[in-house]
C-alpha cells in the first residue's frame, strides 16, 4: 500500500484581527481629525509633477503582507500628502466645492463597516428605507413639491454623480415618449428622438446624450441641439421654442431638455417656467423636463433662495449633488423624479436569480430598477446623519453663510477698478476678470487674466479655477474669466479676506 501524502495545510489567511482593527482605526480616524487641522498650512494645490507619486511607488505588490501600522501613516505623509490638492482647504475656491463633514465621514465608514449591498428591498430591507426616507427629507427641505417625494407618489434615489443621473433620465424619458407612440411607429422613432440644453449646460449632459446612442461623440448634433443663452448664460427659452418646432417640422421627435440651475460656468439659471411653457405646447408627448441643479440645489434648502427653481413643479427629473456643497462626502448623488414608473420600465430587467416574494408582490423599491448599476452601498447613511447632526437649521446657516462671503468678494470687486465682474453673481461663486484697459484687445486681457491665475494658484496660498463665457458681443471670442466659488467647510471671512488682499497683490 502506497503511503498515504500528508493534506497540504492551508496558507493561513491574514486578516485583520478586530482589536488590530480598533487600533489602527482609532489612529487613521486620529490622523484624519489632524489632516483637518493642519490642512490649512498646506500648500493648497499640489506640485508634484507627472511620474512623481508613481516613482514613489514600488511598481509590484507585496508578496508577504505588511504591518500597516507601521508603514501606512509615513507613506500617506510622505507619498500622498504631497501629491494632494487640498479641497477641504479654506482657501479652495476651485470648481465647484466638494464638502465633507465629520458625520458624513462617519457615516461612509458605517456604510463600508456594514458592507451591505443594497440592490433589492430583499438584500437589506433598512438600506432601501433608510434611502427613501432620506431622499424624501432632502427634498422636503430643498423646497421640492411632494410630487417627487415617495409620499407624493414620486421618489428619489442615490447615485454616484449628477453625470450618471441623467443616464437615467434620459432612459426613462426615452422609454416615456416611445410608449406615447403606436407601436408600429416606435422603431423608426427611435432613431429620430432629439435632446436639448443649453450652450452653458454641463459637458453631462452631452455625455449623457453620447452614452444613450443620441450622439456618436461630443461634437455630434444630428439629435442634441445645444440652444444659445442670453449674456448672464441662462437659456433663451424662445430659441429652446424655435428649436423644437424646426425638429418637429423635419420629423424629429423633440423628447428631452435639460435646463440647468447654476450653471458649472457662472451659475446662471434657466427660466425653468417659461421652459416649461414651451414643453407644454402641443403636440403630444411633451418632451421630458430634467433640471440638473448639480451644485446649486443645496441653496435651496434656504427659503429665500428658491425662487430660481420656481416652475420646478413642472420637472419631470431634478438633481442635485450634496456632494457639492452640502456637507457630504463624495459620492452622493440624489435625482428625485415624479413619473417613477417610466424610470423603472425603462431600467427593469429581472433575472431569476434575483427574484423574491417581496419584488414579486410589487410591494417594495428595489433601487437597482432606478439606475444602472445593479450592486449599490448604504450611501443613504452619510446623508442620514449630516441632515440629524446639522438640523436643517444648521444646513441653512452654513449655506448663508457662503453666500454672504461671496456677496463680500462681489462687493470688493464692484469698487475695485483693476477688475470687473464677468457674470451676475447667483450664490456662492463670483466671475470676474481684470478690467479691459482702453484699445486693449479681448486676447490681451485674457492673457491677463490667465497670468493672474497662475500667478495665484503658484503661490500655493490659495485656488481658484477658470472658464470661458460667451462673447459680449456676438462675432467676438469667448472670455477668459476667474471663478472664486466660496463653498470649503473651513473657509471663514479672514479666509475670504485673505484671498481678496492675494489677488489684489498679484494684479499688474
Ligand atoms: N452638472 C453641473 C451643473 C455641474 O456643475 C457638474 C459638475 O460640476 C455636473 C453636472 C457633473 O457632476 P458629477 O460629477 O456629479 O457628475
């Protein structure tokens, strides 16, 4: 009889033992409270050039586990930090703000800790209700009517950017304006929907209309028609009109717009009431009303800056990101809708193995039928505890707060005669640029302007970003313009002075 060979014995798998786990926790949660404290005596943005975190970075993995107790921290200190632009900075005026708060990073370790995918209402019935519940509160304080919360008849849901948002409302516009039509006449509509927004709409929202099948690339306007605005960059709603009815009249079938409050540029608003006129003019189907209110949807959870969104009730899609300047960490994406059904028709596919008695009995949300994504975590959490630690008074006096330093930085550029403001300011961000010197050419101040960018940005001192408007006048090239959007957690009024004296300093 042969010997028998021993049973080879298993690696023993090095997982983290939960008292480790307290341990480091307790020094990363520490480590992360002092990033906030000390960020400020950062450089704001980083210089580290192209290859140099990669070159830090030892180029294969670690065939024996290491002890990150001792190697994490030093190489975050050494590796990371340095190549980090600091958005939690006060002296970040880039963009647009992306907020994080204590209970919101709280509440993404919960999520990831629980590690819960929440895909039906069967996989963690309190991930699915905890998300309605939330999305109804947020959107109760934004003002939104009950039409898009779930006791309305509507709902909402999280996603991971206002990008992916309009994927799906596109789905389900698409999917409502074919099922308006005879079914013989479906397919061959298909190829002829059209999708509208603004020259000043988000790159999204082109996107949206490229990953759909309306577009083949960006450039591609065969079905998007991007409608022109007036000078402050809202959209022409009589030129949205005339859009419409030249498609109509060439057979197209006009079945989306996107109007956009506070646009990325210079948060300009659509006239999102004089929009909704126009969509409800005959023929039928209307095209579908999606307001992407990205970054400036958080405003309105203070009643006195609600009036851009009036004619919202005519929406059919709204979304915003507190992710932006709500005090929630990255990703947080809400879309609130009050026409659920067409968005789940246009995204339900249910496969066996995902059946269960509660999605059979139609007695439940099961989120994936909202979006894309089949696998989804307990976001809902982060925003759970933001709206309880905060209140929503809390929420209102921080977004006032905002966009009175930036009612300050109007003022100063109002009187200082170097700069001008190069849009009307909305809420928390201000555009301007240097003064046009008389006979100077629009290339000469542009130029200008972009050296008082660098020469701001290099100092370290402080961040901002740059866009380009449209022309003044209608032949002429577009500006080159400064934006300071005031929208950092820490960012105090010495800060915003601060920042003021810098760029008075940098001017030629
Ligand atoms: N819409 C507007 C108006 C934006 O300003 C932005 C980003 O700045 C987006 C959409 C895209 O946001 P996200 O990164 O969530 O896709």
């Amino acid at each position: 009889m042969p010997k028998a060979m021993p049973e080879p014995q298993p690696e023993p798998i090095p997982h983290m033992a939960p008292e480790e786990f307290r341990r480091l926790g307790e020094r990363l949660l520490g480590w992360i409270a002092d990033y906030w404290t000390r960020v400020e005596g950062l450089p704001v943005a980083s210089r580290a050039a192209p290859g140099d975190v990669l070159r830090a970075l030892p180029e294969f993995p670690p065939e024996a586990g290491e002890d990150l107790a001792a190697a994490l921290l030093a190489d975050l200190e050494r590796i990371v930090l340095p190549g980090l632009t600091h958005w939690q900075h006060p002296m970040f005026f880039g963009f647009f703000p992306a907020n994080i708060s204590a209970p919101s990073v709280l509440g993404e370790l919960l999520s990831a800790g629980l590690g819960v995918q929440g895909m039906l209402w069967a996989t963690s019935p309190a991930c699915t209700e905890l998300e309605m519940r939330a999305l109804d509160w947020l959107g109760h304080a934004l003002g939104l009517p009950d039409a898009f919360l779930f006791r309305g008849g509507g709902g909402g849901v999280i996603d991971g950017t206002a990008s992916e948002a309009v994927v799906s409302a596109i789905t389900a516009a698409r999917h409502r304006a074919l099922r308006a039509l005879s079914e013989s006449s479906r397919r061959d509509a298909a190829g002829r929907l059209t999708l509208y927004t603004s020259t000043q709409a988000h790159s999204s929202i082109v996107k949206g209309a490229m990953v759909t099948g309306l577009a083949l690339d960006a450039a591609d306007r065969a079905r998007v028609r991007l409608i022109d605005t007036d000078p402050a960059g809202a959209m022409d709603a009589d030129a949205l009109a005339r859009a419409i009815d030249a498609d109509r009249a060439a057979g197209l079938v006009p079945f989306f717009v996107s109007a956009t409050l506070g646009t990325t540029g210079a948060t300009a608003v659509d006239p999102l009431a004089s929009i909704a006129r126009v969509l409800a003019r005959p023929p039928e189907p209307r095209p579908w009303l999606h307001v992407d209110a990205a970054h400036a949807g958080a405003m309105l959870v203070c009643p006195e800056f609600r009036s851009p969104a009036a004619g919202v009730e005519h929406a059919d899609s709204f979304t915003f990101n507190p992710h932006k300047w709500l005090l929630t960490n990255f990703d947080c994406n809400c879309l609130w809708t009050r026409d659920p059904a067409s968005l789940t028709a246009s995204l339900s596919i249910v496969p066996e193995y995902l059946r269960n008695a509660a999605s059979d009995a139609g007695s439940v949300v099961d989120y994936r039928d909202w979006h894309v994504p089949l696998g989804r975590r307990f976001r809902a959490l982060k925003l759970w505890l933001v709206m309880r630690h905060y209140g929503l008074a809390g929420l209102r006096a921080y977004i006032r707060e905002h966009v009175r330093l930036a009612g300050l930085v109007e003022s100063w550029v109002r009187i200082e005669p170097r700069l001008e403001l190069a849009a009307p300011r909305t809420m928390n961000l201000v555009v301007f640029r240097p003064t046009p010197r008389p006979g100077e050419s629009p290339g000469a101040t542009d130029a200008r302007a972009r050296a008082l960018l660098d020469r701001l940005n290099a100092s370290g001192k402080m961040y901002l970003t740059h866009t380009t408007l449209p022309p003044e006048v209608a032949d002429g090239p577009p500006r080159f313009v400064l934006r300071l959007c005031i929208g950092a957690v820490s960012t105090r009024e010495e800060h915003v002075r601060e920042a003021w004296r810098l760029i008075l300093d940098a001017l030629e």
